[in-house]
C-alpha cells in the first residue's frame, strides 16, 4: 500500500515538474501560429507570383492553362530578341533545338522552369500522338485502370476501414511523439537527478520500483497530454480548413472495441518504451557524451517493420510481429484494421505486450536501483544484465 | 516511539576488490547522538547508506526494531536522512519541494507544507519560500537539505557528513538543532570528521579507519583515555626557535598546529618552571595552558592502525 502511495506521488511530481499549463498553451499559441503563417505565406505567394512573359520562336503556345506565364512570338530577328530580354519585355525566349527539344534563352535562373516543362511535356505528347495517329481519347482509355469493386459480404465495414485506417496511423503517431517527447524528459531529468545528487534523498525514502514506476507514469502521462494539446492545436486547424473551403468528413463508423484495443496499444507501447528508457538513463551519467543516446533512435525500428504489415496482414511474419512486444505496439493496431485477426490473437497479443511491460518495469527497477547510484563510470552491458536479473532486497 | 533497537551484526561491504566496511557490529540506542567518525574513505558514508537502505550488506546483518515490528533497515517513514552527496530540485521552488519530500516520508500535502512553512520561517527563509532552490545561497541550500531530512520529525536522523561546507555560523547553528532534536527525544547518527564539533553532541562514538572499528565507546570514556600529561601551547616570533623549544628537557613532543606550537611535558614537568624558562630562552608572542583534546585521541588511533596495517607480518 505504501509503495502503492509512493507511486501515486511521484507520478504526481513527474508530471507537475513538466507540465506547465504557461508551456502548453504557448506551444498551442506556436502550432497554430505556423500552421497560419504557413498557409498565409501559401495564399501570398500564390499572389504575388510574378507573371511570366515568354516569347515563343518557332513553338506553339502550350495548351490552357497557361497560370501565370504569357505567351508571345517571339520577333524574327535575333538581335531583336536579346533586345526585348536585356530590356526585359519578356523573361525568355522559347525556340525548338535541332533534336526536336526546347532551347530556353534567358537572362538569369528560371525558376519557373518545372511549371514550363510540365507544360511542354503537353506539347511534346500532343505532337507524338499525333505522329502515331492516336487521338487523345484514345490513349485515355488505353491508360485507364481496370475497374475493381470491392464489396464487402458487411456493408458496415466498408464504412469503418477508412476511418479506422486513420485512428490507427494516428495511434502509432501518437504512440511515438509520445514516445520521443517523454524520452528527452526520462533522459534529461534522470541523468539531471544524478548529476544534481538528488538521488539518495529520494532513494532513501521511497522504493526504487516505486520511483521508476512514478516516473514512467508520470512522464507518459505528460507526453500523452502533450501530444493530445498538439492534437487538439491540428483539429482547430482541421475545423477552420473545413469551414474555410466547405470539405465536409465522409461519413464515418468506429468499431468501439477496435478504438480500445487501438488505445490501448498506444499506451501500453508508450510505458513499455519508456520503461526501457528509464532504465537507460539510470546506467548513463550524461546524454550528450554517452554512446547510448542513439538508443534512442530504437522505437522508429518496430514502426518500419511493420510496413510488412501493410503490403501483407496476414501473413507469417505480420503475426509474428504482432504478437512480439517489441513490434506489437504498431503491428496489431495495423492488422487490426487492415485485416481481421480474431479474439484470440488480439487478446494473446495484449497480454504478452501487458506481460512485457511488466517485465520491462521490474528490469528497469532493478538496472534503476544500482545505476541511479553509480556515478563516473558507466556500467558495462554484462553488469547491466546481471543487475536486471538479480533480485534485491528493497 | 517506545522502543527502538538498532544493531548491526558483522556488516561487510566490498565494492569490486575492496573492502569498504569490515564486520561492523555495533548498537545506536533510542535517544542517543551516536557518531560515526573516521578520516575520508573509512567506510561512514558506506554503513549510513546500508543503515539507510540504500545498498545492502554482503556479510552480516542490520537489525531494526520499531512500534513491535522488525526491519532490515531503517524504515523511511521513521528516518530522516540527509546524505553526503546533496542534492534537491534547483529548478523547483523550494517549498514545493519541502512538500514533496515531507509527502513520501508519510505527511499528507497540506501537513508537509504547513511544516515546510514553520521551519522555513525557523531559518529564516520564509520570504524566499516560492523560489526555486537554486535562487539561494550554497549556505540556505543546506538549511533547505536538512529541512527536508526532519520535515516529518523522523524517530531516526541520519546525518552524513552535516557540517560539511558549512561557515562556523551555521555550524554552530545546526550543532543547537541537533541539541534541540535529542530533547525532543530523537535518535540521531551522525558521520563525521570534524571531532570538535561532534564531541560538543555526541554521546557515543565509534571510529572507523580502512572499514574497521578501531575505537568505540561514550565521549566520557573517551576523556578519560586522553593523555593527561601537561600541555602548553605557545606562539613563537622567530621560526628558527621551534628547535631551541624542542630541546628542553621537559617537552616531550612538540606539533605545530597552525601559527601555534602545542607542546606536550613529560610527566611529573613543572609548568610554571618550564613557562618561566622557555619565555628567557625563546622570544613568545603568546604562552599558555592547552587542554587535551578528543581530536588527538583520534588522529593517535587512526595513525597507530595505519602504521600497524603497514608492519610486514612476521
């Protein structure tokens, strides 16, 4: 009961330590101020992009639209044409090269250049059909992609695949911001406590399990409402976008125990990763020295193996990777959606990914209770497996 | 607390090859200032942190008794500790701290900072109570440190190393809070170096030297060891006197304690005679009487140990 207590107030303090309502509402202010300044900057170059003139030697004028270039011919005379670009009448000369290519006559860079070859490539196409003798019609079909028509025997999945889709990329999304964000916090404020000798007060008072677990609640607890704060900072945008240009959200479903186990991954790989992280800056005794920072970088490995996933749900190695803990957290959100695993799977999956948390956390308590006291030097990785393995009294 | 034992039974710690505490056995009783003394790496800090919890023995035992129920070591919500390596939050304001350190030893939020607020006022710091720790002076920071060690008025306060760092003001001014606490009736262990100081509230001692016990016993046992030839101490003008002072036939040893010469006579020396000669002889700033003192008692037994440890075995 005491160690419940000691956990309860430590993931009280973790939490208070970072959370600053003054922070969260000034990186919301930020979000929002870019996300404005962004699609401002958009809108006024989008204005003040400047017209382009071009003179046009021997080239029809490509199909409409022409946006914001303007077409003219060119005068026959050379001469004449250097003049018009040194006075700056046009910006370019368009001429035809000898291999049946564009000669672009210019003053300075073009940086127009990608629109204008998107716009000759039109040319070219229209001319080549014509050599072959295919109208455009034509080729349209010819490119055109067989039809497929996906009918579901369950009229009602068809409507919730998409939105679940999309709660399920965001769950991942969310599950690694969160990740990263309580990351820096568990490694910074971890090494922070070593370095400032706060340590033994705490140590002697509370259980080093109980202070591990505090602080990975705690930290996850602060990443999850920090990344929810940014959350709800892109949903504003997302309603002032939709009201803006009149996009209304398809109609959507969500199955109710799809979202669950949807959110229950993410919060389950949130404390499993951090768990790990935890005990990793208890063997480290400054981040910006230690080769071990780029551990940090491990979360990302189980997001980019289960592309697997993606290309084949419900294959050998897509089950595999859902049931491991290392990879489940993103791989059964993704076969949860994408495919149909059943109950049994699912439930395996939970509780092998709950056990490995679990295991996680006592590892980490035990690498925890020796590291967190060792100053200079750091553990090698045998030490840190027997530490992880041997049982102490406290 | 009615009752409260403390005993350790052969406690043995190494780190690596080496032996930080040597089968240590030893008793604190409920009430008692008990010291822990010894020259750096003597193995205190090791035993307070085994008494503590923090680490665990490797030999031997540590017997807790309190309220009718037994321990390994000493349980948190009974123990203040304010260790050597000290350390709190610099970025958090110092009350919330104080909070937070009076909650895990047991308070709830609103006790911990109505305590916090008392002693904070005590040391004089109640004005500073909202910044954060690292706004105070290296002196109030220490105040603060020993604030959060006896916020839940712990049955136990383990001291490491409390003068450490700190100006004689505020030593003496933690020397009459330990005072007040062992009215108040709390047990208190206390590792130090600084014999002076420790001798002014301890009531027991145990000296360790290389993890050993090499001395133990009450601080009047103590006195009674110390030698109790003559002594006087004396503050020459010229240097180059020391070598005439230390050929008289009544010094028997001669040690140079700052500007100070301390001179120990043989037994049976007449003070006023050897006074009366040495101030014809040698020029003297200052003469007088020296009283024996616990620190010598100390350094004698830590040296005599060393040099015993360093005889070749025959």
């Amino acid at each position: 009961m005491t160690n419940v207590r000691h956990v309860w107030i430590v993931t009280q303090w973790e939490f208070h330590r970072f959370f600053k309502w003054k922070d969260q509402l000034l990186s919301l202010a930020l979000f929002l101020l870019v996300s404005v300044v962004w699609m401002g900057a958009g809108f006024v170059a989008g204005l003040s992009s400047s017209a382009v003139t071009i003179a046009l030697a021997g080239v029809e004028a490509p199909p409409e639209p022409h946006g914001r270039f303007r077409f003219m011919p060119a005068p026959p005379d050379p001469a004449a044409r250097t003049r018009a670009l040194q006075d700056r009448t046009v910006q370019a000369v368009l001429s035809r090269g000898t291999d049946g290519g564009f000669v672009l006559l210019v003053t300075k860079e073009p940086t127009y250049r990608a629109e204008l070859s998107g716009m000759l490539d039109a040319v070219v196409r229209r001319e080549r059909l014509e050599v072959a003798g295919v109208t455009a019609a034509a080729l349209q079909r010819i490119l055109e992609p067989a039809a497929l028509d996906v009918r579901f025997e369950n009229p009602a999945r068809a409507r919730v695949g998409r939105a679940e889709k999309l709660v399920a990329a965001g769950c991942v999304g969310v599950m690694l911001i969160a990740i990263f964000t309580s990351l820096s916090y568990l490694l910074i404020g971890i090494t922070g406590e070593k370095q400032l000798r706060v340590t033994e007060s705490v140590i002697s008072a509370v259980s080093p399990q109980a202070w591990i677990d505090g602080k990975v609640l705690g930290i996850s607890a602060y990443a999850l409402v920090s990344v929810v704060n940014m959350i709800v900072g892109l949903g504003l945008i997302g309603v002032a976008a939709q009201v803006a240009s009149g996009f209304a959200w398809p109609a959507a479903a969500l199955r109710p125990s799809v979202v669950t186990v949807l959110l229950l991954y993410t919060v389950l790989g949130l404390l499993f990763w951090n768990a790990f992280f935890a005990a990793v800056a208890a063997t480290v005794n400054d981040m910006y020295t230690s080769s071990r920072s780029s551990l940090m970088f491990l979360p990302v490995l189980p997001v980019v193996l289960s592309v697997v996933v993606i290309k084949d749900p419900d294959g050998l190695v897509a089950r595999l990777l859902a049931l491991l803990p290392i990879t489940s957290a993103p791989a059964l959100p993704m076969r949860l959606v994408l495919s149909d695993p059943g109950l049994v799977e699912v439930s395996a999956s939970v509780a092998v990914l709950a056990g490995a948390v679990w295991v996680m956390r006592i590892a980490a308590g035990r690498i925890f209770q020796l590291g967190i006291l060792l100053y200079g030097k750091e553990p090698t990785l045998n030490e840190i497996g027997r530490w992880a393995t041997a049982r102490h009294e406290r | 607390m009615d009752d409260l034992v403390l005993r350790t039974v052969g406690i043995t710690k190494r780190f690596g090859g080496r032996l930080a505490t040597d089968s240590l056995t030893f008793h604190i009783q409920r009430g008692e200032v008990f010291a822990l003394l010894g020259p750096n790496g003597a193995g205190k800090t090791t035993t307070v942190r085994m008494l503590v919890g923090i680490i665990d023995p490797d030999e031997g035992r540590i017997e807790v008794r309190a309220d009718g129920a037994r321990f390994s070591s000493l349980p948190p919500p009974l123990t203040g500790y304010l260790p050597e390596d000290r350390g709190l939050y610099q970025e958090i304001p110092v009350v919330r701290s104080l909070t937070y350190f009076g909650r895990l030893r047991g308070l709830d939020a609103r006790e911990a900072g109505r305590r916090a607020a008392a002693w904070l006022e005590r040391m004089g710091l109640l004005d500073r109570q909202t910044e954060r720790l690292d706004r105070l002076s290296k002196g109030n920071q220490q105040r603060v440190q020993f604030i959060a060690a006896v916020l839940h008025r712990p049955a136990v306060a383990v001291l490491d190393e409390p003068f450490s760092g700190l100006d004689p003001v505020s030593q003496e001014f933690f020397i009459d809070l330990m005072a007040e606490m062992k009215r108040e009736g709390t047990t208190i262990l206390l590792s130090a170096h600084q014999m002076d100081l420790v001798e002014r509230v301890a009531d027991r001692v145990l000296l360790l030297n290389r993890g050993r016990e090499i001395l133990s016993g009450s601080v009047a046992e103590l006195h009674r060891r110390l030698d109790r030839r003559p002594r006087l101490r004396l503050t020459l003008e010229r240097a180059e006197d020391m070598a005439v002072v230390r050929a008289d036939a009544d010094v028997a040893e001669a040690a140079v304690d700052g500007p100070d010469l301390c001179l120990v006579l043989r037994d049976g020396a007449q003070v006023p005679a050897v006074v009366a000669r040495l101030v014809t002889t040698v020029q003297t700033r200052a003469i007088g009487a020296d009283a024996p003192r616990l620190h010598d008692v100390f350094v004698r037994a830590v040296r005599d140990d060393d040099n015993k440890l360093a005889e070749p075995s025959s």
